[in-house]
C-alpha cells in the first residue's frame, strides 16, 4: 500500500472508530512518526480527509477532527430512512427463498455482534452495525442507492461509536432491534419493517 493511502487509513480508521473525536488537534508529524514515513504522504492524506469533511486544516498548525454536527447527523439518517425502507420494499416482494438468503446473512451478523458486545470489542460491534444495514441496502434492488449507502457507512460507524461511547448499555437494544428488522423481512411484513427501522434510526440518532 502506498505510503499516503496508509496514512489516508490509519488516520480516517482512528476518526470512524472515535478514537480521535470531534475538535482534536493532530499533526502530521505525529502522524508521521507513528507510521515511520515522510511527512509528504501524511500531507496527501490530510488533504484527501479534508475534502471528505473529516478534517480541516491550518497551515504551519495542523489539522483538527471536524466535529459532527447537527446537520450531518440529520442529512445521514433521513438519507438512511429512506434506503432502508426502500430496500426493505424491495426484499419483502421477493420469494421466500430469497428472503430467508437474506435474513440468514443478517442472523450471522447479529451473531457476530453479540459475540463482540461480550468481548467488550465495541469497535467491532459498530463496524458490524454499518455492516447489518448496508447487506439490507445490498439487497434492495437498485444498486445507485446500494452505493449511496456505501457513502454513508463510515458517518454512520462514526455516529454509532460516538453513541456506544456515551451509552454502551444501548447496544443490546440495539441488537434487539436488528432481530426483530430481520423478523420483518423473513415475513415480508414491510409495515412492521418500516416501524421497526424508523424506532431503530431515532434511538441511535438520540444518543448523539
């Protein structure tokens, strides 16, 4: 991997996870040192994150983790809300056969999930999480909104690891929900989807 692609990785990864929150001053040369490179590749990855909206820089300072606001927080989930329901639309219209493919992949998520949640590793859980959702938008029929979702995963890891950070006793209820997403689509009842995904969407949007 080249040396600015890693560094690009290293920092965004540390953003996504929550370990560099919102409003954090960084450097490239802390950055560089950490990974034993120049500071010329670290420069390249800090301005790729900025166009990204991960960074904003100031020249001879450094850079500094943009806060999530208001705005992107809303922007995200409506845009969520409405791949997931269309997805979901999409899934529940298909045979049995192809929705039990489906739901089988989300079970063993939901596995993985509990698994992480009793090791402790929350990182993992909210990797998964964007994971569970975005196999739902794989799905749903219309692969423009598939890649917008793809966009949308890493604010949405971001988001989950800032709520689990400040209330980890929610991602079981969180686990609960995706059960009971997955019940909805093995029946194909889209309605039960629908109530389920809206009540799941505003209690991660009101952790942040």
């Amino acid at each position: 991997m080249p040396a600015a692609e890693r560094a690009y990785e290293h920092v965004k990864a540390r953003i996504i996870s929550g370990q560099l929150p919102g409003g954090e001053m960084i450097s490239e040369g802390e950055i560089a040192a950490a990974l034993e490179m120049s500071r010329t590749p670290v420069r390249e990855a800090f301005l790729r994150l900025e166009v990204e909206g991960f960074l904003t820089l100031y020249p001879k300072r450094g850079a500094v983790v943009t806060p999530i606001s208001a705005d992107e927080v809303r922007e995200v989930y409506e845009a969520r809300l409405v791949i997931d329901r269309h997805a979901a639309a999409f899934l529940c219209e298909q045979p049995k056969a192809t929705r039990r493919n489906v739901t089988n992949q989300l079970q063993h998520i939901v596995d993985k999930q509990n698994a992480a949640l009793d090791a402790g590793d929350l990182a993992g859980y909210a990797g998964l999480d964007a994971e569970f959702h975005q196999t739902i938008m794989d799905h749903g029929g219309n692969s423009i909104l598939a890649q917008l979702g793809h966009s949308l995963r890493e604010r949405q890891q971001r988001f989950t690891a800032t709520a689990l950070r400040r209330n980890i006793a929610t991602a079981r209820e969180f686990v609960s929900s995706h059960a009971r997403l997955i019940d909805a689509l093995a029946r194909g009842d889209r309605s039960a989807y629908d109530r389920e995904i809206t009540t799941h969407l505003n209690l991660s949007r009101n952790q942040l």
